[in-house]
C-alpha cells in the first residue's frame, strides 16, 4: 500500500468519525432552536388563548389594544426598573426631559424595590422648596398608591398645568408614618448649569442635569469665570444630579482629559460594545478640580466622577453616589410609541461597573439632611483688631483714595452680596470642604514650588 492509499483510508476513517458527532451536534443544536421556538409559540398560543377568553367572558367589552399595550409594559416590568414601553404622548413626555422645559414639581423618579423613589429634586424647583428629599419613597400620588404604577404613568400624574396642586405622601428614614407634602407645579426651566466665583481664584461651576446644551452652558460659564482672574482651583458640583444624556457627560468628562478612556458600554449584543475616549483639545486646564456629589449624584453624573476619579484629575468629595451603572436605547416605534430598553452596563476607564454600587468618593463627606435654620435675632460677633486700638501704628503703604458717597454705598452692597455668599458657602459643609481643600492644595504647592 503506497503512501497515498493509505493517507486517504485514514482521511475516510476519521470522516467516518466525525461526520456522525458532526451531524449530532448540528441535530442538538437546531434540536435546541427548535424546542425553544416551540416553547415560545406555546406561550403566545397561551396569550392568545386567554385574550379571547377576556374578549368573551369578561363582564364588560375590553378595549383589546389597550389591553396588550398593558401586557407588553407587564413584560417589561418584569426586566429592570428603567425599561419601559411608552405610549405615544408618554414618548413625548420623554422628549421633553431633554429638550425646552415642562410644567411639573422638578424631581428626578425611579423604581428602587418595586417602590417609587426619589432619585433626587431638582434645584430651585417647587419640590425642592418644599423640601422632598433624595431617597424619599413616594407610596401615594394624590391619595392614589403607586405600588402598580409604572414610571411614565407616576409622571404623568406629577406633572399637570402650571399653578395646579398636587399631593404626594412620602416615607422618609426616621419618619415613623407617611409624610404628605402638597405642591404647586410650575414651569420646570431645564438650565443646566449655573456658576459663580466662592472666591477671588476659586471657581464654583454646579451641573443640575446633562441635557442637550449642557457642554455649551458649561463651556460659556467656564469662560466667564476664567475672565475674572487666573483660577487656582474649580469645584464641579454634581450633588443631586439625576444623569441625562451619555455624550454629554462624555463631552464634559473630555474638557479636562487629554487622552485615555473616558467610559465604555458592553452589553449583550456587539453593537452595544462602545468605547468613548478623551482626545487633545488644544486648552489645557491645569488647576486643580474637586467634584461634589452625593446620594442624588446618578447615571451621567456619575460617569464624569469616575472618569475624572480614575484618571486622578480630580478629587471626588461627598458621599456615595445612587449606582445607576446602566444604559437605556430609546427605541421609536411605527406608531408614535417607544420603547425604553436596557441594553449595556458601563463601566469607568479603570474597568469599574457602578450599577447598584456607586462612586465611592476619595474624602467622604456626609450629606446634611437636616436643614439649617438661621437664627435672625443673634447678633454676629465682633472681635478687636490691631487697627481698632487707639494710636494704633499705621500701615506705612500708601492709603487709598478716601471713597466718595456712592462708592461706599456700592462698597456696602458689594460686601453685602460677598457675606452673603460666604454665610451660603458655611451653610453647605460639602462645599465648605472642597474650598478648604482647594486653598490648602494651591498653599501646599507653592510651598513645594519654593522648596
């Protein structure tokens, strides 16, 4: 027997082998396609089955789209709390959060254990005001409970005409029974970001939520405090932030990072597998940067933390932050609907995933729920100075030219508008903490500058 003779008896030996184990596994796997398409049908013919029977026997005539369209939001339910299936006019609604303003009581809502939860109010709203509190549970929207509610449906019933009341009955931690707070809706501006110096060198720049035009505001408002001066550091408040839109928070995140990854998403399917990285932009910032945040600090908030966080180009300060580590695909339906649908986690450039857990910060700075009050009728203390002394020596320098009348007064107003600001700043401990930190930071490094 020659080589060749022998070499194809082998090749016909082993494909007798493993053309049956081939053909075997070719039958488990469309084996396993099958038994799993036909348990799908059965589930629909069980579906179908019990639609007909409504139609039949229920005791008054259904309105079969509504019914479905029920069906399809008890499917999603049964995901995740932010998947959603929405209506046409509930699609809508959703647009609105990201575009123009609505007229509503401004908080940011979730599903945290099957219970409707404050996420976190948003600044300078009628919530706000009346003191509704991150991490509140919401059991009743106007006497009705939200146990069934879906989130779009818990929206909808918030939001109403401008001037109109509406009742929620919140548990808070340490309340022993449920507390009713009612509130006036009114128009809720969506103004991103709003800034202002905390003093000469240090910049203060607080982002409510990322919405369409929140790198533009943010840039503007940058600009406008580097024209005051040479910054010496800048505080990023993010503190009850509900999140927004992921390529703004990417855009944020890349004004202060050169290079590197700034997040990246995996989910299921290849085509959720994104990658978002910092690139030059030509400006650098070289002061230093804290970042505020808290347990109302969610999903884009918390992606600009981690990425600064762990390309050590800021400092995190605060508390722990909400733990929305997921990414929702809005998803247009023919009819007008849509459909809000997890479709990946994602995870900081240090391959961190957040979800459920958070940004831990780098100094931990407990949030103050407890509001301050001021006490008006105590008198501010005064303390005696060398200048106070009689025949004290003087300055030597040049004195300044005596002010006019209106000069003083425009002093007193400026003075007023400055304690004002200081008396706001010693209010807020976080805050207070972060400008500490930063004065001691510039102090240190002029001390190892001369060194």
């Amino acid at each position: 027997m020659n080589k060749k003779t022998s070499f194809i008896k082998k090749l016909s030996i082993i494909t007798l082998i493993c053309l049956p184990i081939f053909t075997l596994l070719l039958w488990e796997r469309d084996s396993g396609v099958q038994a799993k398409t036909q348990d799908i049908y059965k589930d629909l013919e069980t579906f179908s089955s019990v639609l007909s029977l409504l139609q039949k026997n229920y005791v008054e005539e259904i309105d079969t789209g509504e019914v479905i369209k029920g069906a399809i939001k008890g499917m999603l339910t049964t995901l995740d709390p932010h998947s959603s299936f929405m209506k046409p006019d509930d699609f809508q609604e959703l647009k609105i959060e990201t575009k123009g303003s609505f007229s509503g009581i401004g908080i940011e809502i979730t599903m945290k254990d099957s219970i409707l939860t404050v996420v976190s109010p948003i600044e300078g709203t009628p919530a706000f005001t009346q003191g509704v509190k991150a991490q509140d549970k919401i059991f009743k929207i106007d006497g009705e409970l939200t146990k069934d509610m879906s989130l779009m449906e818990a929206v909808k019933k918030l939001r109403g005409p401008k001037g109109t009341e509406v009742t929620i009955s919140i548990h808070r931690e340490g309340l022993t029974e449920l507390k009713d707070i009612t509130i006036v809706r009114n128009v809720i501006p969506l103004i991103s970001v709003k800034s202002k110096m905390l003093e000469p060198g240090y910049g203060y720049l607080r982002i409510r939520s990322f919405q369409s035009k929140t790198t533009t505001e943010f840039k503007k408002a940058l600009d406008t405090i580097e024209e005051e001066g040479e910054l010496k550091g800048l505080v990023i408040d993010l503190r009850n932030n509900p999140g927004g839109l992921l390529d703004q928070a990417v855009k944020i995140s890349d004004i202060f990072l050169d290079k590197g990854m700034i997040v990246s998403t995996r989910g299921r399917i290849k085509e959720q597998n994104m990658e978002f990285k910092a690139h030059s932009n030509g400006k650098k910032y070289t002061f230093p940067i804290i970042v505020l945040v808290n347990e109302g600090s969610a999903s884009a908030s918390e992606i600009v933390a981690g990425a600064l966080q762990d390309h050590k180009r800021a400092l995190i300060l605060g508390a722990q932050t909400f733990g929305k580590g997921s990414v929702q695909t809005i998803i247009p339906m023919d009819d007008g609907a849509g459909l809000r649908l997890t479709t990946a986690r994602y995870y900081t450039p240090n391959d961190r995933s957040i979800q459920a857990k958070g940004i831990t910060p780098d100094i931990l700075v407990a949030t103050e729920f407890d509001e301050v009050k001021e006490e008006k009728d105590t008198k501010q203390p005064t303390f005696l100075r060398e200048k106070d002394l009689k025949h004290h020596m003087e300055n030597g320098e040049k004195e300044e030219k005596e002010p006019t009348k209106d000069n003083e007064e425009n002093d007193a107003e400026e003075s007023a508008e400055e304690m004002k600001k200081q008396e706001e700043i010693a209010r807020d401990h976080q805050l207070n903490q972060a400008l500490t930190l930063l004065k001691g930071l510039n102090v240190f490094s002029s001390i190892n500058t001369a060194l």
